[in-house]
C-alpha cells in the first residue's frame, strides 16, 4: 500500500491507538500487580513482626525471651532476612537481633522520620548490612513500663521476581493481543474499502469503452460521488455531441455558398473567375482541415472511446486489395489483441492514408504489424506502434521530412492531393502519438504510427 492510500492511513491510526491504549493498560496493570506483592510482602513480614511482639509480651525482660519466628532464614547469616529489637526509652539497654545479622545492624527508620506518629507502622525500602535490597517494617510498642522498637526486613528480590514474571506474561499477551487488534483492524479496512476498488474496475470499464456510467449498488458513503461521476460523464458526453453538431451546421452553412460558387465559376475562363474558383477550393479544404481537427479534438477528450485494432486493419487490407487489385499486391496484418484509444473513424483515416500510400509505391509486398510499447517516457499509457512496411523505392532522410510537409508531392505522376501523411501526422498529434518515417527491412518505407492504448 502506498504511505498516501486510505487503507494505510486508517491501518496507521488503528496500530497506533492500539499501541497507545496497550501500553497505558499494561503499564497501569504492571503498576497495580507490584502494589499488590509489595502489600503481600507487607502482610508476611507483619505476621513475623507480630509474633516477635507477642514473644515480648510473654516476658518483662528483652534478654529472656526466647523468639521463635518459624522462619529459617532468618537464622542463616546474611540471608537477607533480618528482625531487630531496641529499646526506645533507654539507649544504654541492649537489644536483640536476629542470627541472620550476625554481627550487624538496621538502621530504625524512625530515625529517618522522628516526626511521623511513633503509633503508625513505617515501611520503606532501605539497604541491607550485604548492599542488598530490603523491604523494611517497624513499630513500637508498649511493654510494661518499656518502650520497644520492633523491625523486620526481608530481601525484595522476591518482589522483583514476580513482577517480572508478572511482568513479561503481561507483554506477551499484549503484544499477542495488539497484533490480533491490528490484523482485525486490517480485515475491516480491507472489507470496508472493498467496494472502492470494484468502483475503480468500473471507472476502468469507462475508460476503455466497454461501460458508459458507473452501474450497481454503491455504499451510501460513496453514491453521492458515483452520482456526480455519472453526471459528469453524461455531461462530457453531451457536450461533445453538441459541439459536433454545431461543427457539423457550420460545415452545411459555409459549404453550401461554396458550391455555389464553384459550380457559378467551373464555366469561367478568365483570370478572376479562375482566382475565384481557386480560393473557394482552398477555403473548402482549410474548412475541411478544420472540421476534423475540432472533431477529433473532441473525440480526445471523451471518455470511454475505445476501438479494437484488429478488425480495422483487417478490413482496410480488404479493401485496399480490392481498390489496388490490378497492382496484384499482397497485404500482411500481422496484429493482435488492442484497443486504441481513440474513435474507429480516426483509425481508419491514419491506417488507411498510411496503406493507400504504401500501396502507390510497393513493388509487390506490404506488412502491417501492431507492437505495444511506452509512449513516451513519462506517460503511464502504453501505445500502439502500427508499422507499415512496403518493398517500394523508399525515400532519404531529406525526402522523408518533406513527405510530411501539408501538400507537398514527392512525385507528381502517382495520384493525390499531397495531404495524406501531413493528415495522419496532424490525427496523430492530437491524440499524443506522432508519425515517423523511415528505411524499411524490406527494401522501401516503413511508418511508424504510434498511438494512445487502451490498457486491460
């Protein structure tokens, strides 16, 4: 797809909506899962917390209690489990700490915050007598006439541990997840924009003549433009049809006085006379040239024209036989598949000046070939190149430009007006192709015609 297509545009926001909203929720779930083991964590150390209060409890004098805790890491030394007791009234008492410590100590965190209520429990990450990381608890407490600080800290890699298992199956089933979202995202754009394409193989049909308007139902987003297409298309239609009406009324209204004068001065045999009867001829072909030219003009410019070339060029072999039959010439078409983009008419007009002119001057041989190539480099249509090939005399470089000269004769024993490849060069611009002359493999001219295609 490219960067600039709808698909990819509604592709990108999914993907990245998807993305934004996975991302909040798993760094927000992600969040919550550690707020929930470190609650946990809490619980654990204030059940191993309340039971070294309750041993102090059942004796007045710290040094006689004997604290068993269940836990056995709290005996191993640096285990990363430690609890400790000191007195709170009497700095010279000494206190109580687990084996674990061995011979180290825990800072209190009331220390660290004399101000808070000595009544509320305090929690914190500290570090460890090993650097390691602790999760510390502390409270104090009443006994007697003693006042005890109590503290217990295990190691937080058992916190880290489960949020990064947590963690990681979190990522997996959201990325999992998003590329589910995204793919389910693809399907229904690649659905919904569906209709757009078989709009865009009938707009294709219109283009190469095998359809006039956009037909069959359409989404209710889109019937609004595939209204105003078809309004369009009817319109250039009809505008193309009035103009060559009018073309047609002008020719009738400027013919007419014409022939009048023509047929007034064919009698004449002095010099105005003649002058006269000579601009009246030349008006009539200027009139003539013209016409065409508007007429083509407008066949460039409407839509959905579009002519098979085979039969064309089948049917002026024919009859370019038939009118050249005493010459006894044999005529090749070697063509296949191919629409020209253009009306039937100007195609036989091009072809058949191209064959008749092939037909003067070949000693016995023609052949016509239809190839498919770029028109040009910058143009996405490809083009019909119809060759004309002719073992006739040929012509030179100098004598081929000439030939396309508007009424220049070459030799004036063959018949003609001089006009038919100065015709077939002026059609052929008109459409964006061009006329080009030059040696043929079999000894004469080749011309090269190339045209505006139809592509399937």
């Amino acid at each position: 797809m490219r960067h600039n297509s709808l698909a990819a545009r509604l592709l990108f926001a999914a993907a990245l909506w998807v993305t934004i909203v996975l991302t909040v929720t798993g760094l927000t779930l992600s969040s919550y899962y550690k707020g929930l083991v470190e609650r946990g964590f809490d619980q654990r150390l204030n059940v191993y917390l309340k039971t070294l209060v309750g041993g102090l409890a059942r004796e007045s004098e710290l040094e006689q209690v004997n604290f068993n805790i269940g836990e056995p890491r709290f005996e191993l030394p640096l285990s990363g489990w430690y609890w400790q007791i000191g007195r709170r009234d009497s700095s010279e008492s000494p206190g109580r700490s687990s084996p674990s410590l061995f011979d180290r100590n825990l800072s209190f965190l009331i220390d660290q915050d004399p101000e808070k209520d000595e009544t509320a429990t305090r929690e914190a990450y500290v570090q460890g007598p090993d650097k390691e990381e602790l999760r510390q608890i502390e409270r104090i407490i009443q006994v007697g006439s003693a006042r005890y600080i109590v503290t217990v800290a295990g190691e937080t890699s058992e916190i880290a541990a489960e949020v990064e298992a947590f963690n990681s199956s979190l990522l997996t089933t959201f990325v999992l997840l998003g590329l589910g979202l995204v793919l389910s995202a693809a399907i229904q754009v690649l659905f919904g924009l569906r209709p757009l394409k078989k709009i865009s193989a009938q707009i294709a049909d219109i283009r190469a003549g095998r359809s006039l308007k956009l037909e069959g139902d359409v989404p209710a987003e889109v019937e609004p433009l595939a209204r105003e297409l078809n309004a369009l298309l009817e319109g250039n239609r009809d505008i193309v049809q009035r103009a060559r009406t009018q073309a047609g009324n002008l020719a009738h209204a400027v013919k007419t006085p014409l022939s009048v004068i023509l047929n007034e001065t064919s009698q004449g045999t002095d010099p105005a006379t003649e002058k006269i009867r000579e601009q009246a001829l030349l008006m009539r072909q200027q009139i003539d040239h013209h016409l065409d030219r508007a007429r083509v003009s407008a066949g460039v410019l409407m839509v959905g024209v579009a002519t098979e070339v085979r039969p064309i060029l089948d049917a002026l072999a024919r009859t370019m036989t038939k009118v050249h039959r005493d010459r006894d010439l044999q005529i090749d078409v070697q063509a296949g598949d191919g629409l020209f983009r253009g009306e039937q008419q100007d195609l036989e007009e091009m072809v058949g000046n191209l064959l008749d002119n092939a037909c003067k001057w070949a000693a016995g041989r023609i052949v016509v070939s239809v190839d498919a190539g770029p028109l040009r480099a910058s143009a996405q249509h490809a083009s019909l190149t119809v060759t004309v090939d002719d073992d006739g005399p040929g012509l030179d470089a100098d004598q081929r430009e000439q030939a396309l000269a508007r009424g220049h004769r070459l030799d004036e024993t063959k018949p003609g007006s001089g006009l038919g490849l100065a015709i077939v060069s002026e059609l052929a611009a008109l459409y964006g192709g061009v006329l080009q002359l030059g040696a043929s493999p079999m000894g004469g001219l080749r011309a090269e015609l190339k045209l505006p295609m139809v592509v399937a």
